[in-house]
C-alpha cells in the first residue's frame, strides 16, 4: 500500500459515510464511495461480509471496523456506532437535557415538545403514576386543550385562577364555562340552564282576568333573561336554548273565592295550571298547603325559524 492510499483510506474511515448495504457491488460507484457489506457477499465482495468496502482509484479496498467506530447511513440518514459486532444507534445519555425536542413533528419556542403519533403512553414504574402541570401564579393557566384542526373546543383545568374548570367551545372564539369547581371545593355550572323568577315585588290587588309577568330573576344561569314587557306588568322569562324543562310555579295568595293561575309558554299555550281556593276576605295573605299552591311540570321549548327565545309570562286569577 502506498503512502498516498493509505491516507485516501484513512480519510475514508475518518469521514465515514456509508452510501448502502448490500451483498454485491454497484455497477458504477463513484471514487471513494463506501458501501457496508452484507452477511453473503458474491462477485468482488465474496468473503467479504461485515467489512466496508471502499471504492478507491478503480478497485475495491475492504475495512474490517472496530468497535467504537461511527458512521453515517445515507439510506435512513441514521449515526450508528459499531459494537464489536452491528452497526446500533447510539443510546441516549442516562440523564439528557435539551431545550425543545420533537418526536416526528417540529418543536419550537412555544411548544417545546412536539409528538406526532397515533398514542403517547406514560406508565408507572412498579405503583402509581401523577402527570403534573404546573403555573407560575394563580392569574397563569395550567389547562389540557382538545382541538379540532387547531381550533379549541374544549379546555379543562385551572385558566386564570385557582378554581378547576371545564369550557367548551364551538368555535374556537367564543367558551362557554360548563363546570367550575372552587379550592373549597363548592360545585357551580354556569352554563346549565336553571332559573327562579318572581313576580314585581308587592302586593297586587287582581279583581279579574290578568296577565302579568315577572319583575326578579334570583337565579339565571345558562343565558336565561328577563324579556318583552307583558301588559299587566313584569316581563316574560325568555329560555336560552330548546330542549325540556322542568318548571314549578308557587303561589302565595288572600283570595275570597277559588282562583286559577296558568303559567303560559308565548302567550298561548298553557305548560301549568293551578288552583287554589278561597281564603276568606278578612284573613291575611297565607301560603296554602303544597298541593294547591304549587304544581310541577316538564315543558319543551323549540325557539322560533327567526331563534327568538321562548317565553313564559303569568295568566292570573280568573
């Protein structure tokens, strides 16, 4: 060998890249072109298997590696390392730090651990298993976002304070907070329909047929409202969404003879009706038994073509 095929060979080894694998040799390979020989080499390479073959001034040069060598494979555009006996990639560092890491995806500044894959496993190693989010400051968010096509839907856990919570969203825009949860533990559902409405506070004098509506709403989760003015006073109690409801009315009434009230769905259709007797027109206002004063229903509510919220209003004695 010659001083200046030894160091063509020498460079080949420094630099080491293999072009591929194979049991025979390419029909034209380029000069200094490496090739890792495979397990039952013929033509050139015969008796050659696990050695490099190196392509230098017209014929073939043959390595046999030593454990500790490293290489690049241009077919997979791996590193791999020899082991005294195959070509492995390196292993990790015990204890590896890095400052973003993406697995088959793209990670960047904000999001620096990126996976792509059809699941991600995290399991225990002998007993239990916590994954553990964690904020800065009550006013910070630690939260798990669902989204379809990049576009939040849902979100759970702690956005903007302390309180557990669970919103949704059709848009990605607008949420809507479905379940909260406080440090001390008390439930609320913001979101979920319910509703207590009253009538304007006071006393009224009603000598015959009457519609009137109501004047509080103590309660209104879920998008309930009061509405339209209705003639005998108060307003109608408008629904923020169809489907069923389940509705109670209570009456507290001094009447001197027996009495109807109907609880009416847009002013014409009756979802209660109750009836009370007299009380005697000398007695004070008393609220009577539960079985004439109060009366339970299940109503349903399907809002107008135009979406224009069902109502109720209250149709009194007659």
């Amino acid at each position: 060998m010659t001083h200046n095929e030894a160091l063509q060979r020498l460079d080949a080894i420094v630099h080491l890249a293999i072009a591929g694998e194979g049991n025979a040799p390419p029909t034209s390979p380029d000069d200094g072109i490496c090739y890792l020989v495979s397990a039952a080499p013929t033509g050139e390479w015969a008796g050659q298997a696990g050695t490099i073959a190196i392509f230098q001034d017209g014929h073939w040069q043959f390595v046999a590696p030593v454990a500790g060598w490293s290489a690049w494979f241009a077919t997979d555009g791996s590193l791999r390392i020899f082991d005294g006996s195959d070509w492995v990639s390196p292993p990790l560092p015990a204890n590896l730090e890095t400052s973003m890491l993406g697995i088959n995806a793209t990670a960047d500044a904000i999001n620096r651990l990126a996976i792509s894959a059809d699941a991600t496993l995290f399991n225990n190693a002998g007993s239990g298993h916590q994954l553990k989010i964690n904020k800065a400051s009550p006013g910070d968010t630690a939260s798990l976002l669902y989204q379809t096509g990049w576009s939040g839907r849902t979100e759970m856990g702690l956005s903007g304070s302390d309180s557990f919570a669970i919103k949704t969203s059709a848009d990605g825009a607008s949420w809507h907070e479905a379940l909260r949860i406080t440090p001390e533990g008390a439930v609320t559902m913001p979101s979920r329909p319910l509703a207590r409405a009253a009538a304007p506070s006071g006393s009224v004098l009603i000598a015959g047929p009457a519609n009137r509506g109501f004047g509080t709403l103590h309660v209104g989760e879920g998008g309930f409202a009061l509405g339209a003015a209705v003639t005998g006073g108060g307003n109608r109690l408008t629904f923020p969404a169809s489907g069923y409801y389940a509705l109670s009315l209570t009456v507290t009434a001094s009447a001197a003879g027996n009495y109807t009230v109907l609880l009416e769905k847009n002013g014409s259709e009756n979802c209660v009706v109750l009836r009370g007797i007299a009380t005697g027109a000398a007695r004070s206002p008393i609220r009577q038994p539960p079985s004439a004063i109060s009366q339970p229903a299940i109503m349903p509510v399907s809002p107008s073509p135009a979406r224009r919220p069902s109502s109720l209003a209250m149709a009194q004695p007659r």
